[in-house]
C-alpha cells in the first residue's frame, strides 16, 4: 500500500475544521509537520522535488478554503516583515533550513508604530511553526534550495490583494514600520 500523506493530512484537517482554536492549530501543525517528514519517494512530493518550483499551490480545500502551497527558496531568499492579515498560517521546511524571525508592534511617540524584532527561530527539516492572526514575521532561507510548506486559513492572494488585509513592512533608517 502506497502511502499518501497529503491526501490524508488535508483530509485529516478538512475534518476537523472549524474556528481557530488550540485544538485545530495543534493538529494543523502535526499534520504540516507531517508533510516535511513525508517519503520523498511519494508521488506528490517527488514531483515537487524533481519540479522545484518557485510557488505550486499542493491543495485547496472546496469546502473550508484552506490552501497548502509549497516553495523551493534559494539560499539567502529574504521575505521582509509582514502579516497574514486575518488569516493564521502554518509553515513547514521538507529540505533545508528556513529561519524565521518574529516581531512585535511598538507604538512610537509620534503615535506611529514601528517593529521589535523579538527572536529569530531556525526551522530545519522537518519542523512546524504556527504564526496566528496578527503575527509578524520574516523568512530568511540559510540552507537552500529549501522546500517550504505554507498552510493558509484561507487564500492568502485575496487577502492581499483584494480586501488589502496584509501588512507588508518597510524599512527606513534601521527602523521597519508600515507603509
């Protein structure tokens, strides 16, 4: 018998849906997890090795709207601070090593808020993170090409783009504050 561990972690989630909890993002990290501990000899993940792609997206879930999409990131790829808007997202690393930085949000005198950089995490293969609704991080890949997994609450492009609920940092002076 073939093992399948994407079908069976998005089924295993989709079944388990409902509004964010504990419960439902310790069992979506387990699951994602899962996908970086996966066989490389497996189909799905094969075909993403021998591919290599930028972005592919692996899953869209009809029913709830979760997304899984995997990334092969070359060495020194920077992704700078942002959010995920509404949405909690989960990322795993197959192949490679990802570090991921956090950041808190820190009112200015001026009334302006700036970030805090709080800690930076090494994700090696095999390893989950959670980030939940407002969250700020980064992605920096110290170990490439890296094979990363990125599980969304729901399609982060229309978060973005359509209801412009992503924050994207910039930085000015050594200082990262919102657009």
């Amino acid at each position: 018998m073939t093992t399948d561990t994407l079908a069976t972690s998005m089924a295993t989630i989709s079944a388990a849906w409902g509004p964010l909890n504990s419960s439902l993002a310790q069992l979506a990290h387990r699951q994602i997890e899962a996908l970086a501990k996966a066989s490389p000899e497996e189909p799905w993940l094969a075909s993403l090795h021998h591919d290599r792609p930028a972005n592919r997206e692996l899953y869209r879930d009809p029913r709830h709207g979760f997304v899984l999409l995997a990334h092969f990131e070359p060495p020194a790829l920077y992704r700078p601070p942002h959010d995920h808007g509404r949405s909690w997202v989960v990322y795993a690393v197959q192949q490679g090593e990802i570090e991921m930085g956090t950041y808190d949000r820190v009112p200015g005198a001026d009334g302006t808020e700036h970030l805090a950089h709080r800690q930076a995490t090494l994700l090696r293969q095999g390893c989950a993170s959670v980030y939940l609704p407002g969250d700020v991080h980064d992605t920096l890949c110290v170990a490439g090409p890296a094979l990363l997994f990125r599980f969304t609450e729901r399609d982060l492009k229309h978060e973005d783009l359509t209801e412009h609920r992503v924050t994207r940092f910039k930085e000015h002076n050594g200082v990262w504050s919102a657009p």
